[in-house]
C-alpha cells in the first residue's frame, strides 16, 4: 500500500504528535516543519540559523499551530554527548517523540573525487550522514514512547543511481540507504519504530539552484508540494508497509518529470 495523491491530511492529523525536524530553517525541511504543525503536530526544529528558525517560530504561532520548539544545531559538530544531551531535553520536554525527520544536508562541492577536498568530504559525511545515525541512536528510547514512530532519512536520484561529480554528496545518501535498512532490518518485531528513506526530486529549493544553476526553477516543485506525503508518512502510514521502504516522492505524488 502507497500513498494516495487524492489524500486529504484532516486538520487535527497530528494533534499531540511531536516531530522533530532537521534542516528546518529552509527548504523542504522549512516547509514541512509549517505543514506538520498546521496539522497540530509539535514542531521541534533544528538548523544552524537562529533568525531563519525564529521566523518559522513566528510563522507557526501566527498561523494559531502548536509553539514549537526551536535549537540552534550545527551537526558539523555534533558528536554522540550533544545527541545524548539533545534527547535528555526533549525527554524533559516531552517524554518521548513520536517522528524524527533526517532533512539537513550539506551539497558539497561538484568536482571529481581525483581532486575533492578531503575536509569539505569530512563536513558532508558528518552532516549528511553522521549526525543522522547519532540522533537516531540517541532519540531510539523516545521513538519507542511515541505513537506509530517513524525516523525518515532524506536521500536523493545520486544516492540510489550514483553518478560522476557528486562526491560525498552521493556516498552520503548512498549510506543512509544503508543504514536505513540496517536499522528497519535490526529492530523490526522488536521495536515499535518504524524507519524509511525519501527522495524528494528536484524541488526549488536554494540547494537545488546550487547543483544546477543553469535550470529555471519556475519548473520545478515547490517545497510545499511534497508536504502532503510527509503528513501522510507522519500521521496515517501506520498499516502501510513503509518499514524500510526507499521512497520516490515524485512517483507517490505522481509529479512528472
Ligand atoms: P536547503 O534548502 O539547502 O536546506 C538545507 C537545510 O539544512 C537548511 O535548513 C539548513 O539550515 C540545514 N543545514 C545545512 N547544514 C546544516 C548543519 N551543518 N547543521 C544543521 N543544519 C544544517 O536544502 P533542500 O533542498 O531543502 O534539501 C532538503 C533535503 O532534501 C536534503 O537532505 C537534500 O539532500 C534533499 N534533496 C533535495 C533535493 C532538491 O532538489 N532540493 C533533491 C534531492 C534531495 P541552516 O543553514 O540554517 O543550518
């Protein structure tokens, strides 16, 4: 069973759900973050921008969702103590999590691996991939308090088909496909957490108009057009066979191109 693209999200989907969010300052992660709380879920948002996180703070309240809760997180940094710590905040806070969404990437540079900069390498495995496997193994306990708990990671076209010039960028999403399904393989029968991956497509985005300057971003999808997959995926996937699943969010949406 997929998503239905004629699927209305109801308003209160996500009531007393709490989702964290990283790389929520922009983007897709932006998006998503305002879509999820306009269906009541309680945003916890983490990116490196404090202004950008304190307009979506404003934002959200505006719009009347629940307050969530914004943190300053640089994942270059984070190690497995800043994880721990992080998770001890919102088990204070909330008692448990019930959706963790891996979205902060890093594009890194677009050269050939012959001459890739091995501290560029570095901060986008950190970033893309590091830091995913560390919140997640740090937020485990909470996701096993939470309802219908998902843990989606972000991947993209270079992560499943990988392709010259895409550097660490690629191997980055290449592994968090692993690591997906190292995780939905580990804990299936034995946690109630559920774990995907997602490519969203070619969205307009600013890390899109970085890897492909030249293309007019009038003809692509904007963030908001994925945010009903991510609602469904978060609040009514329960009895759909997603443990696992490499999603094409352009294919599940039925967007072309
Ligand atoms: P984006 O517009 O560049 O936004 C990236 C987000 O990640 C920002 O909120 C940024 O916030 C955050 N971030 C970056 N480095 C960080 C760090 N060191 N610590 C914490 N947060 C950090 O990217 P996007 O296009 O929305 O992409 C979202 C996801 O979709 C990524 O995983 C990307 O790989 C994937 N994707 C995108 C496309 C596309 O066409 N857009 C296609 C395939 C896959 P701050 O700068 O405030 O920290």
């Amino acid at each position: 069973m997929s998503f239905d693209p004629a699927w209305e999200a109801p308003k209160d989907l996500l009531a007393g759900r709490v989702v964290v969010v990283t790389g929520a300052s922009e983007g897709i992660g932006r998006a998503v973050a305002r879509g999820l709380a306009a269906h009541g879920a309680t945003v916890v948002a983490f990116a490196r921008t404090v202004a950008r996180l304190e307009s979506l703070y404003d934002e959200i309240t505006g719009a009347g969702g629940p307050e969530p809760v914004i943190q300053a997180v640089d994942l270059e940094g984070l190690d497995q103590n800043d994880a721990r710590t992080l998770a001890r905040a919102l088990e204070d806070a909330f008692g448990r999590i019930d959706g963790l969404l891996h979205n902060a990437s890093q594009l890194g540079p677009r050269v050939p691996l012959a001459s890739y900069d091995p501290a560029a390498w570095k901060r986008v495995m950190q970033v893309n991939l590091d830091a995913g496997f560390l919140l997640t193994q740090a937020f485990l306990p909470l996701l096993e308090a939470g309802t219908d708990p998902l843990v989606l990671f972000t991947s993209s076209g270079v992560g499943r088909a990988p392709r010259a010039y895409w550097g660490a960028y690629a191997v980055s999403k290449a592994a968090t496909e692993a690591l997906v399904t190292i995780f939905a393989d580990e804990l299936e029968n034995v946690s109630p957490v559920r774990f995907a991956s997602l490519n969203p497509g070619g969205t307009r985005t600013a890390m899109r108009a970085a890897a492909y300057p030249g293309e007019d971003p009038r003809t692509l999808p904007a963030p908001e057009d994925l945010v009903p997959l991510y609602l469904w995926l978060f609040g009514a996937s329960r009895d759909a066979a997603i443990d696992g699943a490499r999603i094409d969010a352009r294919a599940w949406l039925g967007i072309g191109g």
